[in-house]
C-alpha cells in the first residue's frame, strides 16, 4: 500500500493525477536569486476557469481522473496535460510519481508525477471551458520568501491555514493556493530547497 503521508484514504475515492512539471524558462529568469535552483528553472501550471463548478479560477496543475484506457496515473498525467495544454508527451521525461494524496474537497485522491521537459513545446489554454490561461512560473519565484504566505478560511467558528504563493503574472491571477500550494510547499520542502518564510504572513484570497 502507497504511503498516503497519514492521511487516510476512503473507499469510495476516485483516481487522479497531476504533473508537476519543470523546465528551462521560456522568458525572462526571475530576478530572486534562490540557493537552491538557478533562476530559469520554471514549473508548468494553468489558471482554471472561473466558470467551473470546482475549485474555479484557482491556479492547478494540468490533471485530472484517471480514464479506463490510460496506463496508470502517469498516463493519466500526460494525457491530462497532452488535453489541457497542447504539450507532446513524447518531450516529457517522466521522473517518477509521488505518493497518493487524498483531496477531501473532491473525493479523488491524487497522484503527483514529477517530470522534466526535455524538448518543449508551445502550450496554451486548448479549451477556454476548462482552462483561463496556461502559464510557466519560475521556481525561484515560489521560493522567494517575499511571495510566500498563508491563506486562511475561516467558516462556521473553526479556520484552515494552508500555504500560499504570491506571482506576478499577466494572468491576473497573482495567488496559487489551496490544494496545489500544498504539492509544491511539500514538494519544496522534500527537496530541500525552502528558504525560511513568515509563516505568520496572511495572504488574502480574491
């Protein structure tokens, strides 16, 4: 059984998968100047549409379930970011898949598969219905304490603190939180590359 991090996993969950994938940027390199990475270092991400019925306009990683015919969560990965935003899979070097995550909010439980973009392609949002935008983010960037935050939900008397990540990006959509926040705050974290933060800076969610 996959190591789920403690976080139990019920019976009736679906299966999914994201890719997290890196690259060389293709524009300018980030002006924060981290340890651990080098400043053109940049991860794939998309902006949701407002329109959907969950999590809308929030900042994600190409993903989605699993479909009967695909080989796996990594199968799920590719295609899912193959139908999303017009990468071709065969430029993907797959570098392996996370642990099982399970996203409460959902029901899926989700499976991150880390990769690395070999030979790129152009990307952009293949429907508008699903995806507002497709962009790249430098690493750097996430890892500058000046753009790391918590955001904070507070409902019916009880509060959720969870990671966020300040960009600046001509997508208008300037804060990746939630569910994603955490992949890459963990992921980070795992790495080593996590430079200390004010863990007590809130972030407001729009």
């Amino acid at each position: 059984m996959a190591d789920t991090g403690g976080f139990p996993i019920p019976a009736d969950s679906r299966a999914a998968a994201v890719l997290i994938l890196f690259g060389v940027l293709d524009h300018l390199p980030s002006d924060h100047h981290a340890v651990a990475v080098s400043r053109d270092l940049d991860v794939l991400l998309l902006a949701r549409a407002t329109t959907l019925r969950t999590h809308p306009g929030q900042v994600a990683f190409p993903g989605g379930r699993l479909d009967p015919g695909d080989d796996g969560p990594i199968g799920a990965a590719l295609r899912e970011a193959r139908e999303e935003t017009g990468l071709d899979p065969a430029g993907v070097d797959v570098l392996g898949a996370l642990d099982p995550v399970p996203l409460g909010t959902s029901g899926h439980v989700v499976t991150p598969v880390l990769g690395w973009w070999r030979d790129q392609t152009p990307v952009h949002a293949v429907d508008e219905a699903e995806s507002a935008a497709v962009f790249r983010a430098p690493v750097a960037d996430l890892l500058d304490p000046m753009n790391r935050g918590v955001t904070v939900v507070r409902r019916d008397g009880e509060e959720w603190r969870s990671p966020g990540f300040v960009l600046d990006h001509p997508t208008g959509l300037p804060l990746v939180w939630g569910f994603t926040a955490m992949l890459l705050d963990g992921l980070f974290t795992r790495l080593g590359w996590t430079e200390p933060w004010d863990r007590t800076r809130e972030l407001p969610i729009l």
